[in-house]
C-alpha cells in the first residue's frame, strides 16, 4: 500500500458528523422559536438547502442570499411565521459548536501526527461555521492547517483552489499528497483535477453513478492507517 506524507481531509462527513451537528442545530433553533422538530421538517430543509445550493453554484443567489431564503422556504412550507435571516444566524452559530466527529477520525488524526506527517482540511464550508468549529475540536491540536474555500476564493474541485493549497503548503512532490473525502464531485473530481491520488470515504456504502473514479474507495476512517 502506498505511503502518504500529506494529507487533505473534507471537512464535512469526513473528519465532522455533519449530519449530527445539522440535527442538533435546527433541532434546537426550532424549540427557541416554539416550534417542533422532527425528520420531516429536517428531510425538507435539506431539499431546500440543496437546491438553494444548486443556485448559489450556477450564480442565481449569492451565498448571503442562500442562507436566508433557505429558512424562508422552509418556514412558508410549515405555516410559520420567524424572520429567514435571524434563524439563519442563530442556525450557524450552533452547527458552529457541534464538532462531533465521524467515528475514528479523533485516531486517525492522532497518528498522522505523530508519525511526522501533515494533515489539512480543505473545504468548502461557509466560513464561520467552519472555522468555530475546527477550532472548539478536540482534533484541532493534529491540524496543520485549513483552506476554507471563502477565504481561496475558489472552491473545490476548481483547479485554482488546489493549486492555492499547493503553493501554501510544504508539499514535496504531489504524489506524496492525498485527498480524502466524502464527496465525489467536490473532493475526488478535485483531486483528480489537481493531479493527487484520491481516496473516496463512502461513508454510507453508495454506488458511484457519476463516472469519477477515486484512486481508493474506503467506509470506514481506519482503512487510512495503511497510507501513513
């Protein structure tokens, strides 16, 4: 098995139970404003997110434009009467402070450390969010660095963002360097893009319809102990 020296981690169901700290935030902002949470009510914000998503990445919205009508969406949907952009703040400052970790990420961080090898997370996360929480993280100390696509100026899998990262960081040859990542749009497109092997986390165990083929696939983070 082939050894890595740098290591490019997506943040989102990566590294962080997303999923987790996107329950526990609406969960929470929903019962602030009397209202009650259940799968529905989460399973519809996530479609709205998404397309709201898909706007934002063909340039119909902008980002700020995005995080208020989202709520927006939802709330008409439920009947409810709550200020889009005031949920939408207190919704970030709460995903902000949920740094569960995916199962195993806390080790395997651990021991790319110590072994002298690099760790960054490259995401394309808003800014805020990501950053309250790498920093609250218990993982934060194995971190050698972040490169938040707010901050780039380009996201994943844009080439550009990859080559910002590579003239940031020590990378003493690109086949020494790996991404590892949950999406295979974002991470494993851009990896390939930029010229580094790539390692698919299929975290859910799901079929790959989209003809991007990932130098590794992987379901769970101790299957990384071979690359270091």
């Amino acid at each position: 098995m082939k050894k890595y020296d740098v290591f490019l981690f997506d943040a989102d169901n990566t590294l962080y139970d997303y999923d987790l700290a996107e329950k526990n935030a609406l969960s929470i902002m929903l019962e602030q404003y009397g209202l009650s949470y259940n799968e529905e009510i989460r399973e519809k914000y996530r479609e709205i997110n998404q397309a709201a998503w898909s706007s934002f990445e063909r340039g119909e919205i902008t980002k700020t434009e995005l995080q208020s009508t989202r709520f927006e969406r939802l709330f008409k949907h439920m009947g409810a009467n709550v200020n889009g952009e005031a949920f939408n703040n207190g919704y970030l400052e709460l995903l902000g402070r949920g740094s569960f970790l995916i199962d195993g990420a806390y080790e395997i961080c651990k021991f790319i450390a110590a072994s002298g090898k690099k760790l960054y997370i490259v995401t394309n996360g808003l800014l805020a969010t990501q950053e309250a929480r790498i920093k609250h993280s218990t993982i934060s100390k194995y971190i050698s660095g972040s490169f938040i696509s707010e901050v780039v100026g380009y996201e994943k899998p844009h080439i550009k963002y990859f080559e910002h990262v590579f003239s940031s960081i020590s990378l003493p040859q690109k086949d020494r360097a790996i991404i590892i990542g949950d999406n295979l749009r974002a991470d494993i497109a851009g990896g390939i893009n930029a010229g580094i092997d790539t390692c698919w986390f299929n975290l859910r165990g799901e079929d790959d319809n989209t003809g991007i083929k990932p130098t590794y696939e992987i379901l769970k983070l101790s299957e990384l102990y071979g690359f270091v």
